[in-house]
C-alpha cells in the first residue's frame, strides 16, 4: 500500500472508532485474514453486518486512492478532534441516517456495525458516492453547492439510501464473503495499514464491482432513482424540506451542460431526476425551516475551503 493509501485506511479505521466507540476497533491478523477467505462463499449468502463493515473500509480505501482524493479535517479524524464543518456534516448525516433506519423498508440492510462516517473530500468537482457499512463520502464542490442545511441533507439522503438499499453490494459480480469472525471484533489491537492492504487483496473482485459502481460507470438509472425516491422519504422523516431535494437538483442541471466526469459520469442528467421527483415533492405539507438552520449551515459552510 502506498503512503498516501495508508493514511487513508487509518483515517477509515479513526472514523469508525469515533463513531462506535472501542467496539469497533478491530484487527486482522495474517491468520485471521486467511479464515476470511475460506469464507468467500456463493452469491446467494447475505452479507451480514461484519461483512459489510469491513468490505466498506476496503472498498472507501480504494476509492480514494484510486481518485486521489485527499480528505478534508485529516488530523480531526485520526486525533477524535473533528473540526466544526466535518461535525456539521457529520451531525446532519446521522440526523438523516437515524431517520432511515428508524423506518425500514422491506429489503432495507441492518444498520451499520460501526454507525455512520460522513467524509468531506478536498476536491472543487460536484461528488458524493457511498461504500458498504456506512461510508459517506461528499466533495468540497458538492457542499459549496449547497444553498441550504436542507439540500445538503439531500445530498446526504440520497447517499445513505444507495447504503440502506444495498446497491454497492448488489453490485458485486464476481464474489460474496460471508462469515467474518466474531473475534476480529473482540480485539483490542490496533489495525495495521498493511493489514487494509490485505484486506483489500482478499476481497479482490467485489472491490472492484462495488467501486465500478459507485465511481466508475454508475449506478443503472433505475437504482439512482430509487435511491433519489428512497432518499426523498428519509428527508422528510428527519423533518427536512423535500423541496430542497429538487432545488438542488435545479443546481445541478444547471451545470450539466458543462459539468463531466465525477457526478456527470455516474447519475441520470438531473432534468430526469427532477421530472421524477416533483410530482411525489408536490404531495408533502410544507417545512417551515428554523432561523437556527440557516445560522449553523452558513457558519459551518463558511469554514469551507
């Protein structure tokens, strides 16, 4: 693994301790990572939440190696000590990932073993994709996109429900793991960068799949607008207005035209998205909106680079 793809993985293994407490703090020994891979079995095994925990952080380290992401608040994540804009965002995905799991749908995925990690990556393209197990991550430009805490919750929302729904693992082709040990969880030992290095050899295919679909080629358009309908009714479950989903959305397409890659690469166009959207927009009561959430977005926001 390389220097860069260590501090990631290291910034994975902090997020999940901030979030779960000592729990989730986790090795994989040589020996360990060998039982794993007797553990790859057929398609038609559920992955249960241990599987998806770990092949999450596989897969997030990856993805930010791969796309040479460097993450915001990179000494918040690995000292506990998160700055106020990686907390604010933090604070509004758990807000909206509490309201999808508190209302499960059938087919919903359990929640996540370690809780929720919602990354800020350093980068001005408009982004945001999701890995198994709870991994959020959302560029700078997709941030400053935002107009309000409400369409942020809707970029949030929409990423939680591509993890709640199971999409990156209905994307994997090639393999499915299932029966990680109860002891890697047990232990009390420091994960070893290496170790992710392993760990990502072993999950080899369904790495790859899960990453084709989440920052390569895209979701199908029928997977995007479910989790657009599913992300919808997380909103308005955490008390957001369903109108900044679409509002949102108006940003976006006003891009499109000039926007590639990134977002433009791996969702509909956003005219289609919208089309879809405003007729189910248009049956919800309106959402006054607090003073209070304009202030902490506009402050948080403003901390932006």
């Amino acid at each position: 693994m390389s220097r860069r793809g260590g501090a990631v993985a290291v910034a994975l293994v902090a997020a999940a301790a901030l979030a779960g407490g000592g729990a989730c703090k986790a090795t994989l020994t040589p020996g360990g990572l060998y039982d794993l891979a007797k553990g790859i079995k057929d398609a038609k095994k559920e992955l249960t939440p241990e599987n998806e925990y770990y092949l999450g952080r596989a897969v997030g380290t990856k993805i930010l190696a791969n796309a040479d992401y460097r993450y915001e608040d990179e000494d918040g994540w690995q000292s506990g000590r998160l700055s106020s804009t990686t907390a604010y965002v933090n604070a509004v995905g758990n807000v909206v990932a509490f309201a999808a799991m508190g209302a499960p749908r059938d087919g919903d995925r359990p929640s996540p073993l370690a809780g929720w990690h919602f990354v800020i990556l350093d980068d001005e393209s408009i982004n945001a994709f999701a890995a198994p197990g709870g991994y959020v991550f959302v560029t700078s430009g997709a941030i400053h996109q935002a107009r309000s805490e409400d369409e942020l919750a809707a970029i949030l929302a929409h990423e939680v429900a591509h993890v709640v729904r199971g999409h990156a693992i209905g994307s994997i082709q090639k393999s499915r793991m299932s029966g990680v040990m109860k002891q890697f969880l047990d232990s009390s030992v420091e994960l070893d960068p290496e170790v992710e290095a392993q760990m990502a050899s072993v999950f080899g295919g369904s790495i790859d799949d899960i990453v084709d679909g989440a920052l390569v080629k895209g979701y199908s358009k029928d997977t995007e607008f479910e989790a657009d309908r599913v992300g919808l009714a997380i909103m308005v479950a955490a008390g957001y207005d369903p109108q900044a989903f679409v509002s949102y959305l108006r940003t976006l397409a006003s891009h499109q035209d000039t926007g590639s890659g990134g977002f433009y690469a791996t969702h509909p166009k956003a005219s289609e998205r919208i089309a879809k959207l405003e007729a189910l927009v248009a049956k919800q009561a309106p959402v006054r909106v607090p003073a209070i959430r304009v202030e902490r977005f506009e402050a948080a926001v403003s901390e932006l680079p």
